[in-house]
C-alpha cells in the first residue's frame, strides 16, 4: 500500500504539471510500480525489491543529472 500512495503522490503532481503520462506498470501489486513520463521514468520500490534488484550498483556509473522543475504547484 505505502508503494501505491507513493505512486499516487507523484501521479497527483503530474496531472497538475504540463508533464505527460505515457504508461503505469505494476500497479496492482504494488511491489514495483514504474511511471513512465515520456522524458522521466520514475521506479518506486518495496523495499525488499529495491535490494533484489539494486538498481543502484547497475546504474551506478551514470553522471548524475540534476533535474529543476519550473512547474509551481
């Protein structure tokens, strides 16, 4: 439930801004839910995932980009 609220948080920012949704996945059993924002992905994870996983030792040598919203909510 807390990975749904989660969505649910972002999703509600998104359709206030002039971002658009493009797909939702893993919703429904809300272990991993992706939200794809065309120029954005954004991954919530259940914390036991999040460890299978480890996204961050796979993606870990990316540059880092730092991402300023000008939408005002």
């Amino acid at each position: 439930m807390q990975v749904q609220a989660i969505a649910d948080s972002v999703l509600d920012q998104v359709y206030k801004s002039s971002y658009k949704m493009n797909s939702i996945e893993g919703y429904t059993p809300g272990n991993w839910v992706v939200l794809d924002l065309v120029d954005v992905v954004v991954h919530i994870f259940h914390k036991d995932v999040r460890i299978q996983y480890d996204l961050e030792r796979l993606w870990g040598d990316v540059p880092v980009v730092q991402v300023v919203c000008q939408e005002t909510y």
